[in-house]
C-alpha cells in the first residue's frame, strides 16, 4: 500500500500553528465573549440528534474540516440558514474571523470547535452528517511528513461512522500529490464513491462551491486547484455505483 496510508494512529497531528500575530483587544473580546457560546463542549454528553446542537430550526449538520479564514464557512451559513455549519479550526486567527462575522452579520447557524476535528468525529452521534468540507488541507509536502496529512484510510474510517448515508464529501487541494494519495485512500475505504465522469468535474467547482482565500492565492502563483466530491454510500452498499 502507498505511504500516504500507513499512518501509526489516528490522532497524529495533522496541522501546524495554532497562533499567529498578537490578536488585537477586539479579536481578545471575541475569544472571551462570542467563542464560549458557540464552541461545542466536547466535555458534555454528545446530542441524540446533531441538529439539536443550534438554535435555529436546522434540517441537516454540515461539517467544515479546516475552515482557515472562514470565507467558505460563512458563505454556506448565509445561503443555507436551514442548515447547522460546524466549524473545526486549531488557528485562532481564521477562529476569530468566524466570530466576528457570526456576531457582525447576526448568523445563527454556526457551532465552532478550535481544535482537532477528529476528537469531534468521536464525540458525534452516528449518521449525523449530511456533507464535510475539506478545502486545502495542510499538504505537508515532504515525504516524511506524509503521516501527517489528514485525508488516509484511518481518518476515512473514522468520518464514515458519523455520515448519513448519501452524504457528499467535498476535498479541494492545489497540490498535485495530495490528490493521488488522497483518491488512493477514498479507492481504499470500501463505501466511498468518487463523483466524477469527466475531468471538468475535478477541474471545477459547482456553483454551490465559493472560492476561499487561500484558492485565490494559489491560482495567483500558478498553481490549478482540483475539486474532488465523493458519496457516502454506506458500508453495506459500497459495492453499488453512486449517482452523480
């Protein structure tokens, strides 16, 4: 089996920093006074339902894995009020971005974690997401490193546990390898189906599908982006073919 896979356990860490510049009085006042109310308790008893998990009237929970500066995250919130946005970021830079739209645009849909997603992944209900983001995750490009990129077989293994069957996983990368190992870990994970017929549906995004920041700036140095969307079909029918 490929490097990428053979990952020693499922709790390596898989980002880098956590802090940035010195956050300013006002960003401070969020983290003390905006995160505290959205911030999922990972400490209490997890929800029978996911959607129980926000105020509004949600239908279905998405899950946005490494939101960075929030672009993404915001833009689903906005045009989906009907849906819960959770969002997983360790970097308190794009973390305070999230509150100070939450708070400055009166969203009532977002749930924050700043931290691993993966101790989130734990703590959910069974088949309590409907569709997962993982938008330019961190490449780690050198090959020793490769243990800690996110997307293997274990993580895979791990997600499925908490996807409504039927539910769509969306991975963009601007980082060629990253891609390979990536389809080479969802070909290894039985009830994963890859959306694609034709390279147009990995070279562009759906119309549901904004840019974030960090796409912007890789297309600025040259660099071309690959969309890549996959189903959850269940570990009972993974042998069946998904529609697109």
């Amino acid at each position: 089996m490929e490097e990428a896979n053979k990952v020693p356990h499922d709790d390596i860490r898989s980002f880098g920093r956590r802090h940035g510049r010195k956050l300013s009085a006002r960003q401070q006042g969020l983290l003390a006074n905006v995160l505290p109310r959205l911030r999922i308790d990972l400490e209490q008893p997890p929800p029978e339902n996911a959607t129980s998990l926000f105020a509004t009237d949600a239908k279905d929970v998405w899950l946005e894995i490494g939101f960075g500066g929030g672009e993404h995250l915001i833009w689903q919130a906005e045009h989906h009020p009907n849906v819960g946005l959770i969002g997983c970021e360790p970097y308190l830079d794009g973390v305070v971005k999230v509150l100070d739209a939450v708070e400055t645009k009166g969203l009532k849909n977002i749930r924050v974690l700043p931290d691993d997603a993966r101790r989130l992944l734990r703590w959910l209900p069974d088949q309590s997401i409907s569709r997962v983001f993982i938008l330019f995750p961190d490449p780690w490009p050198k090959k020793r490193h490769w243990k800690r990129r996110l997307v293997s077989t274990q993580f895979l293994a791990t997600l499925a546990r908490v996807l409504k069957p039927g539910a769509e996983l969306r991975l963009a990368t601007d980082i060629g390898d990253y891609a390979r190992t990536s389809l080479l870990a969802f070909r290894a994970s039985p009830g994963y189906a890859w959306l694609a017929a034709g390279p147009s549906d990995w070279r562009e995004r759906t119309p549901d599908w904004p840019p974030t920041r960090y796409e912007q700036k890789a297309i600025a140095q040259g660099r071309r982006p690959v969309y890549l969307r996959f189903r959850w079909l269940g570990s009972a029918q993974f042998e069946q073919k998904a529609p697109k």
